[in-house]
C-alpha cells in the first residue's frame, strides 16, 4: 500500500543522473519525476536548505522485494509573479504487465506562496512504494499527473524502477 509523506520549500535542484530525468513543461511551468531509496533524508535536507543551495539526490535503478521506492515531484514556474499557486500530484504504480496496481490521487495539494521562477519546489505529495514478495519483477514505470488547476495546466511525467529478487 503506498504511503504519502509531506514538505514543500524552494530551492535549486541539480539533477546528477545520467540520463537526466524525463520533464515535461508547457507555458513555463515544468515538472520531474524522482526516484529513492531514502525520502526522509533528502526532504530534510530539503527543508533545511537555503534558496541557493544545491541538493543531489540518490536515485536507483532497481529494488529488491521487500525493498520501497519513493517518487518525488519537483515544479517550477506555478503562476510566478502571483501571489501564490497550488500543485497537485496524482500517481499510479504501472507494473510489468502494463496492470495499474496502485493509483494515489493527492486531495490536499502543495501551496506555494510568492512562487519563484528561478527556483525548483518539492511537491508535498510523496509516495512510497514498497514491492512485497507476491509482486511480479520486473520494470515498474511510476506515472505522475501534475496539475495547476488555476492555469489549467496538467503535466505527465514518468520513472521506471526495475524490482528484482
């Protein structure tokens, strides 16, 4: 069953993997999708971090059964110039079979006040996966919907985590 954890806070983000992470962005608001092992670590350093800052983030290719997976949303460019904006993140797990085996919508969404163009925000909608001995392996792909529903924007991204024994 997938679990939701929560933070939101600006800051620079620099995307160290390689292949960089899929991005999708209409009309300057541009979202990514992030995998890991270890979320409370990174989103403390997360909320602890200054607007200048500079944060990596660990990113697997695999699990193993019994092992979780979190994926992460970041944004940027929600309404800059106003006053505020609000993102929601709705995720489904696909598995290897093209079955959707758990859709998480977010009801709450992430305010974020005086939004800044320059700056990449971490969506409060945190999901952890965790793959249970029952699961088939194989490649899973995790799909993000991010919306603004005050723009009428909706952005589709995705990650891919192969689970293994």
């Amino acid at each position: 069953m997938p679990i939701l954890i929560a933070v939101a806070t600006g800051c620079s983000l620099a995307f160290g993997q390689v292949p960089a992470p899929e991005t999708d962005s209409r009309n300057g608001f541009t979202a990514t999708v992030m995998l890991t092992k270890k979320p409370e670590e990174f989103v403390r350093k997360w909320a602890t971090a200054s607007a200048s800052s500079k944060l990596t983030i660990e990113t697997p290719k695999e699990v193993h059964l019994g092992e979780y997976v979190a994926a992460l949303v970041f944004f940027r460019g929600c309404r800059t110039g106003v006053y505020s904006c609000k993102v929601y993140v709705d995720f489904e797990l696909v598995a290897p079979d093209g079955s959707i085996r758990y859709r998480v919508p977010d009801r709450d969404g992430t305010p974020q006040p005086q939004p800044k163009v320059e700056l990449a925000y971490l969506s409060q909608a945190i999901v952890r996966f965790q793959f249970k001995s029952g699961d088939p392996l194989g490649q899973y792909r995790i799909n993000a919907t991010v919306r603004e529903p005050a723009s009428g924007i909706i952005l589709h991204v995705n990650e891919q985590i192969r689970v293994v024994k």
